[in-house]
C-alpha cells in the first residue's frame, strides 16, 4: 500500500483488535436483521475467498469466525462485537457453484434489504483472492454497493501465495479499474493470513470507525 499509515492508527487499530469479540447473532432471513448501535463494517467476497480467516487473524482468534476448506461454509450474517466499539460482519460468500437458484436469490434479495437500511454501516471490505483477481461476480457487487452508495475497499487475500511482481501488477490493474466505481475506496488492501502481512495495517484502517476513533 502507498499510503501513509501512522504509528498512532496503528497502535489503536491493535488496541482495539485486542479487546473481546463477542458473537451477537446470526441473520439469515429478511426480517431477522438487527441493530446494534454501533457502527459497522462487513466482508464480503466470493465463497472461499478467506472472509472468516481474515476476521479471525484481525481480532487474533483461531475460532471466533468459522472457517472451512468446504466453500459456503458460512451461511448466514454473522455479527461480531468489537470491544462495544464496533460492529464486524462475517457475510456469506458468493458464487458458490453448488448453491441452488433459489439460495442464491434469497441470499440477494437479504444482502440489498441489509445494504440499503443499514445506517451504522461505515464501510463493506470486498475481499479478492490474489490468485484470480476480478471475476464478474466481483464486478457485480461492486455495482451493488455503488448503486447503494456504500463505501466499499477492496482487499486481496492470499498474497503469500502470488510473487511479488504478479502481485503488483495485479494491485496497479485493480487500482486502474476502481476508478469507475464511485463509492470504491481508491487504494486496496494487500492480506495474508499465513505471513500476517498487511493485518495489522487493515486493523488500523477498519479502527477509525469505531467509537472513539478518528
Ligand atoms: P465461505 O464462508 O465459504 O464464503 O468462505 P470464506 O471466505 O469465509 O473463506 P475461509 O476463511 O473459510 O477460508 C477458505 C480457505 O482459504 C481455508 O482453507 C483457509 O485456510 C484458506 N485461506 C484463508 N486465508 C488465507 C491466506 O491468507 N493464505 C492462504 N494460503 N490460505 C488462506
Ligand atoms: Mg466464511
């Protein structure tokens, strides 16, 4: 990443991962889709793509979010409390082939009601696997999220396994892309869950939107 993170939103982003992460529930249907007071920030992505990897490797909990070599292992929206500060969003993944027709039209008809009334939502982080960039489903929630005005970055996950040049390549293609995509954060987020790479810089940045955070 070329922007500048300081030393202080590094230090609040690892004092607020550190503090307890509570389960608050699970939403799975339309009408089942609680407040909570407190601003919030969700992952999404495809299924596999290390949405529930990276939620445990930010708070530093191996089990907290479930996590599976199965893709669709998370089914529902599953809703974390940081430190009563902040809100955190396991999202179930999407593009997952084996989902039937009506799964998939159910899970988009919840993921634009959750979109579109959710006040306290500060920000969507859309998670992008290393390994296979951009794919039209990506593109598709992009759009989503663009025409509900959400502000959204995106992350790549898995870059210990792509080398380095590859890989900035592929960071310079996306950044040249997102340019088209208004509520589109205009730099992305490099993460790897095996090396830690770049945890400790998302933590910062997902930390300025608690309570108590700049
Ligand atoms: P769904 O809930 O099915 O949508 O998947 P998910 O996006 O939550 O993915 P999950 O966190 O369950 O991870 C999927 C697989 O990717 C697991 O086998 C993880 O161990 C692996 N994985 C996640 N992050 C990384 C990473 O940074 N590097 C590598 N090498 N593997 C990872
Ligand atoms: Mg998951």
């Amino acid at each position: 990443m070329s922007e500048e993170i300081s030393a202080q939103a590094l230090e609040w982003g690892n004092w607020l991962f550190a503090q307890e992460c509570e389960f608050l529930r699970g939403a799975a249907s339309l009408n089942d889709l609680p407040e909570f007071g407190q601003p919030e920030v969700s992952f999404a992505g495809r299924s596999n793509v290390g949405k529930s990897s990276l939620i445990n490797a930010l708070t530093g909990r191996n089990t907290l979010a479930r996590t599976s070599n199965t893709p669709g292992r998370t089914q529902q929206l599953n809703f974390f409390s940081l430190g009563k500060r902040l809100v955190l969003v396991d999202m179930p993944g999407y593009g997952y082939a084996k989902a039937s027709k009506s799964a998939i039209e159910q899970w988009n008809a919840l993921l634009q009601l959750y979109l579109k009334g959710r006040p306290t939502l500060s920000r969507v982080y859309v998670l992008i696997d290393a390994r296979h960039g951009l794919k039209e489903n990506d593109l598709e929630m992009m759009r989503m999220l663009d025409v509900a005005a959400v502000s959204y970055r995106l992350v790549l996950t898995k870059v210990d396994k792509v080398s380095p040049t590859p890989l900035r390549a592929l960071q310079k293609e996306i950044e040249e892309k997102i340019k088209t995509h208004p509520a589109a954060f205009p730099e992305i987020s490099l993460t790897s869950t095996v090396s830690k790479s770049g945890v400790a810089e998302l933590r910062a940045e997902i930390a300025q939107f608690a309570i108590g955070g700049s």
